[in-house]
C-alpha cells in the first residue's frame, strides 16, 4: 500500500538537507570573497593559487577543428584559429548588392554646421575628455599600459599624447605599434569545442582608445540629424531594448 505520509516525510528530508547545503555554500563563498580581500592584492601563495586555478578555465588548452578533429598542440590550434578567421575575412560574394549613392544623396544629410563640427581640429579638452571616459582598468593592450597609467602621468606624457592624437587627424594615419590588438577568445556559452562557438575580442591600445573617444563623440551631436528615429540604438539617452519592450508589450 502506497504511504503518502512517508513520502512526505521523505520531501521534508530532501528540502532540509537541500536548504542545508545551500547555506553551507553561501558560507563558503562569503569566506572566498573575505579571503579574497584580505589576500587576494598580495605577493602570497593564495595569490598564485587563484591565478593558477583562474588559468585552467580560461585557457585555451583543446579545440575541435571544423572537421572534428580534437586538437591539443599550441601550433594546431593557433593554425585553426588562423585559417578561420583568414577565410572569414578574406570571403567574397558577387551577390551583395552595391550602395546606390543617388539614393544617399536623396535622404537626410548634415547641415553645413554639423559638418564643419566633424572636422574642425581637435582640441587638448576632447583629448582628455575622451581618456576619462575610459575605464581605469579596462583590459591593456601588449604593452600593459591601461587608462590608469595615461591619467596617472598626464604630467610627463600629455604633450606627447595631444600631439600624437592631433597628429592622426591631420595626417588621417596611425603609426603601425599603435594600431595593433590582441585578440582575445572568450567561448560563447560552457559547451565551446569549436573557433565558431568564441567570440572574438580586441584589446586595443589606450590611444586608440582615445581617438575612437573623441571620433564617437563627435559622431554623438549631429548623427540624430541623419538616422531615424526608429533607429534607438544610434540616438542619445535611447537604447535597442526599448524597441523590444515595445514589441512585447
């Protein structure tokens, strides 16, 4: 015969030991977070433990290839990294369709004022302006020198910084070293085996950070004259969401 009060009591038990168990792991991770902050900035063996273990997740150490292979050598998955992203980039078609520049021209355009905003000369206060608004300890570039270090010795570098910015303006070329970015894999989701399931990431370097900074800004006062505005995602104080939650409701 079939005992609905033992089977109760059975669910009893399993919820207690599951409120149990969940307790013990909050515990568990405040004291992580505590030990954390009482060592983590320090020069100790939990320091090098949390940076070893932190490298087994992100570590890149096998990937399948497209044909399914599993590969675990350095050189064989940098080589199926490389020759995705070469054929990637270097796909064509014949069946895109070409921009017809009668049809731009019968659209909005910027106002005279609004262009001569674009490309006025850039001044020392948008040089600056644009390496605040970059986070202090966004991801560095190869040589490691992030935002923190350009704001930091602003007393020694700004001379050389200003002219180096307004230089790419006038000349509209970048030197070679500061135009390169490490590229960085980040997986999609907890089941990536392939190069299609990473998405690619660009650290770039601080001044081209800058000069990305100061040409969205100045992108950011006149593009509300030209785009429409069922286009949130390029208007000020919108974003794309908003048509969502539209669309939902």
């Amino acid at each position: 015969m079939f005992d609905t009060g033992a089977l109760n009591q059975v669910k009893t038990c399993t919820d207690t030991i599951m409120n149990i168990s969940q307790l013990e792991e909050d515990m568990l991770k405040q004291k992580a977070k505590l030990d954390w902050l009482n060592l983590g900035d320090g020069n100790n063996s939990y320091f090098h433990a949390s940076i070893k273990e932190r490298n087994k997740h992100i570590g890149l150490h096998t990937l399948f290839s497209l044909q399914g292979e599993l590969l675990s050598n350095h050189e064989a998955i940098e080589q199926e990294i490389l020759e995705f992203y070469k054929e990637l980039v270097g796909t064509t078609t014949n069946k895109l369709i070409g921009i017809d520049s009668h049809c731009i021209r019968k659209g909005k355009t910027l106002s005279g004022e609004d262009a001569l905003t674009l490309i006025k000369p850039v001044e020392d206060r948008e040089i600056w302006n644009a390496l605040e608004n970059i986070g202090n300890n966004k991801a560095p570039r190869v040589d490691g020198f992030n935002a923190f270090f350009f704001k930091n010795a602003c007393q020694v570098i700004k001379h050389d910084m200003v002219a180096s910015v307004k230089e790419f303006f006038r000349t509209r070329m970048i030197h070679k070293a500061l135009n390169y970015s490490l590229v960085t894999l980040i997986p999609k989701h907890a089941k990536a085996r392939t190069v299609k399931d990473m998405r690619p990431i660009s650290c770039c370097s601080t001044f081209y950070k800058v000069i990305s900074k100061v040409l969205t800004k100045r992108l950011g006062k006149v593009i509300s004259s030209i785009i429409n505005e069922n286009h949130p995602a390029f208007i000020p104080g919108r974003i794309i969401q908003d048509n969502i939650m539209m669309a939902q409701e």
